[in-house]
C-alpha cells in the first residue's frame, strides 16, 4: 500500500516538473519570437521614418504603402500591443528631434495604423490606461484633442486629471490658468511644480494678462500654484501677492508663501509687513524660517523687533532671537536678558519662600 502511494507521489512530483519544464520552455520560445517580432517592427519603422523624414529629391511620401508595410509586420488594431510598441517608439523618436522634422512626425503619427489609438484610451473604465492616452495625446502634441483633455481636467482619478492639467497647459500655455477657479478638486504639490516646469519650458515668457487674472481664486491650490509661478519667473512687480498669504490660516498655503517669497529681496515697507504678519503663525518651524529670510535680507538689525521676540517668544524663537542678536553686535542685550531672567526666577522664589 505504501509501495503504491510512493509510485503516485513520484508520477505527480513527475507531472509538475513536466508542466514546470513545458511552461519554462514555451516562455523562453515566445519571448524569442516576440523580441524578433518586435525587431523587426523596430527596424521597419526606422526605415519608414528614414525615407519620411530625409525623402530623395522630388519624391513625396507615400502614405499608404507606409501604411500597408506597418500593416504587413503586425501593426493592425487586432494587435495592440504591436500598435503600442510603435506608439512607443513614436514617442521616443519625438523627442530626440527638432525643426520641421519634430513637425513632420507628428503629422506621421496622425496618418499611419495608430491614427486614433491614443485617442481611443480616452474613453477607457481603466484609469491606467485613459492616462496612458492622455501622455500620448501631449508627448506627440496632438493638440486636436485639447477639447477631450478639457473635460478630464476634474476626473475623479488624480493621475487621470493630473496627466489632463499637463496637457491642456502644454497646449494652451497659460491660457490654461483660466481654468484654475473652475478645477473642485486638490491639486497637489507634484501637479503644481510640473505645471510650472512646463510653462517655463514651453512658454518662457510670461503672459501677465492671464496670470493676473487668476489672482481673484479663492482656491488654496491655485494661490500656491500662482505663487510658486510668480517665484519661477521672478515676477518681482506681483511680490505683494505672496506676501498677504504669508499669515494665511492654512498650513500649505503659508509654506508654499514662505518658500516663495525666500527668493527675492524685498523693499524696507515690505519687510515691515512681514514682521506684522510674523507674530499670526502659529507653527513655530515656518516662524523659523521666516525669522532667518528676515535677518538675512534685512540691511540692519532690528533691535525692538529682536527684542520683542526675545522677551515675549516662546523658547525656540527666543533662542534664534538670541543668536541672531548676539552675532550681530547686541551681545549687551543677550546678557540684559538672561540677567533679568535670572532676577525674575529669583524673586518668583523669594515670592514662593
């Protein structure tokens, strides 16, 4: 009985190993015939893209035989991880050109088997894949679909309405800063620095007219957005825009007004009006960091202003009040301090006696 138990273990154990063995096998033949597939997908469209865009004297493309050669090596919606390999590769090519060729390309992407693959993602349930499309729409400038871009700009997906924010800038530049009271939902910090990178990218001049016309949100997202552009493109006439959010009742918005603003050199009015808004924030890191962008753009020292703080701070600010007081020449008043500390706890003792 054991014999034959035995013998079935060994027939099973056999079975696995053959299925393990066959499937290791099919893998490593279709991952073979896949990469000569796609080689020769690769070598096709190098060649099309060779004769398109550098074509012999008088000779004009023909797009229809592109077609059927794109056709005859798998590049057919049945396949459409063949059609997404080309799009790749498509993407790829744009990148590395510029001039008419950047021009030429583009128009290619329109003409040849994937007209319309990207485009069609826009409508998928899957988010992946609906951003997917979207990059593509923007990395081969298919400005056509700046329209279906629009619509997603609120998509419940943030990488969806992320990737659609990109796009509509790339394609209207800072027209787009139009929309910004319109977007209900969060943009994040990621969203805001690529949309800025973008637009100095793209469009390095800065269009005043749009960008003031924003002023007027009353999103959080879009006051550090306009923010962080104002500091990109060091706007130095629109400096009073960060400064009234410097005290703002919101965490980020203050952050983003405090990081913004260490960028520039300010007026003694508009110090002055920092150091009022100073005593509004209740974070003790963000008052730290705009102590320090005081004392380093200041032109003198600030005695009553260093002194309050001093005598009325809490610890950590009287401390970096202290420092900044004593390697600064008031050494007098860093000692007058600690001495009336010292006289206070003293006679708070003799009070206790």
């Amino acid at each position: 009985m054991e014999a034959e138990i035995l013998k079935l273990l060994i027939k099973l154990l056999l079975i696995i190993l053959l299925i393990i063995f066959g499937s290791i096998a099919y893998t490593m033949i279709y991952r073979k015939w896949r990469t000569r597939r796609l080689k020769i997908i690769e070598n096709t469209f190098a060649s099309i893209c060779s004769l398109y865009l550098y074509p012999k004297p008088n000779e004009k493309p023909d797009l229809i035989g592109i077609q059927r050669e794109l056709k005859s090596v798998g590049i057919v919606p049945s396949k459409p991880r063949n059609v997404q390999y080309l799009i790749d590769l498509m993407i790829r090519t744009q990148r590395s050109i510029l001039g008419v060729n950047y021009l030429k390309l583009k128009t290619l992407f329109t003409q040849i088997p994937p007209y319309g693959a990207s485009a069609s993602k826009l409508n998928n349930k899957r988010w992946y894949i609906k951003a997917r499309g979207i990059r593509e729409i923007y990395e081969m400038d298919q400005s056509q679909y700046t329209r279906d871009l629009i619509k997603l700009r609120n998509n419940d997906n943030i990488y969806v309405r992320r990737e659609a924010q990109i796009g509509i800038v790339i394609f209207l530049g800072w027209k787009r800063l139009r929309f910004l009271p319109y977007l209900k939902r969060q943009m994040t910090l990621w969203q805001q620095i690529k949309i800025v990178e973008k637009l100095n990218d793209l469009y390095p001049v800065p269009d005043l007219k749009h960008l003031r016309r924003a002023y007027n949100s009353d999103r959080p997202y879009a006051n550090e957005l306009i923010m962080r552009i104002i500091r990109k493109f060091n706007l130095t006439e629109d400096i009073a825009y960060i400064i009234q959010f410097i005290d703002n009742a919101k965490f980020e918005t203050r952050e983003a007004a405090i990081y913004c603003i260490s960028s520039f050199s300010l007026s003694p009015e508009q110090i002055e009006e920092i150091k009022e808004k100073f005593y509004n924030i209740s974070n003790t890191e963000q008052q730290l960091m705009l102590l320090k962008y005081i004392q380093r753009i200041s032109m003198e020292i600030d005695l009553p202003f260093y002194k309050d703080l001093l005598y009325n701070g809490n610890d950590i600010i009287k401390l970096s009040s202290a420092d900044i007081l004593w390697n600064n020449g008031f050494k007098e008043e860093v000692q007058e301090y600690h001495y009336h500390q010292y006289t206070q706890k003293a006679d708070s003792e003799s009070i206790s006696v």
